[in-house]
C-alpha cells in the first residue's frame, strides 16, 4: 500500500462560517447564540445546545487566556458529511489549553473539561501568530444533508496550519 493510499481524503466542507470577535464578555455571548442559530439552520438542531456551549466554553478560554490589547479571537464553524467543527483561534501561542480537574472550592477551571466531555475530538493547532483550539462532534449519515461546497465568511480566508496537537 502506497502512502497516498494509507492517508485519507478529508471530506469536503459543506458550510463554513467565520467570525472575528473583540476579546469582551459580550462577545462570548453573541459567539455562542451565533453557534445555536448557524447548527439549527444547518440541519443539526439537536446539536445545537452542544455547539453552543462547546464554542461559549472556547471563546470564554480564548479571552481570558489568549486575548492581547487590540487583537481579535476568531470562531469558525465546518460542517461536513462527518462532522462539526468549532474553531476559536487566538493571538496567544504560548498560552496552550490543559485539562485540568478544579478543586470543588473554584469558581473557574472546569471549561475545558466540559468541552473534552461532549466533543468527540478536540486540540490544538499552532497558528504563525497564535493557535487554534477546536472541538468536533461526530454526525450520523443523513439522506437529506446537501452535498457540493458552501461557504459563508465574515473575513478573509486563512489556511490550516499541518502539526495539529491532539490532547487525549
């Protein structure tokens, strides 16, 4: 078997959606409606409740761990045949998210968790300024989703950057 045999095609992307966000508690909020609302329109209401806090949790991490003065958080949704796909990419490199189990006395500490929870995947990929932490949830074949490329962009376009870290 050759090596271009042994690695799989990624599936095409059906919808996309990507948005930049000012790094506020405002923006948390309107990230995560954005989510409930894109998923339901999408065909997937009963993934939307999850998508919506999944992308809270990560835009919530992306500002108090990755936000810099006058930089953006981006959130980027993918859908596939196969899955969904939350992005929320920020302008902190160093800063890389760890599971971690928070003492019953905390108040902050348990977003992760809850995203590692209901995710099927999720981890991190480096950025050339920043990273991406992304979560994904696996979907069941559906007879009646649309087939053929469909993108929906609030800003320009960005390639994916190889070496993905996936945290297990």
């Amino acid at each position: 078997m050759s090596a271009a045999q042994e690695i799989p095609a990624p599936d095409p992307v059906l919808r996309r959606d990507r948005l930049d966000y000012t790094p506020t508690t405002r923006s948390v909020s309107l990230c995560r409606h954005r989510a409930a609302r894109l998923v339901t329109r999408w065909g997937f209401p009963d993934l939307a409740a999850d998508a919506a806090l999944m992308t809270s949790e990560l835009a919530t991490n992306a500002l108090l761990h990755g936000s810099l003065r006058g930089r953006l958080f981006r959130v980027e949704f993918t859908l596939t045949a196969t899955v969904l796909r939350i992005a929320v990419s920020d302008p902190r490199g160093e800063r890389l998210p760890v599971l971690r189990q928070a003492a019953d006395d905390e108040c902050y500490g348990r977003g992760l968790m809850v995203v590692a929870q209901l995710a099927d995947d999720w981890g991190t990929e480096p950025r050339a300024v920043g990273k991406t932490v992304f979560a994904e949830l696996a979907l069941r074949p559906r007879a009646d989703m649309p087939m053929g490329p469909r993108s929906i962009r609030a800003s320009p376009s960005d390639t994916r950057t190889s070496g993905a870290t996936r945290p297990r």
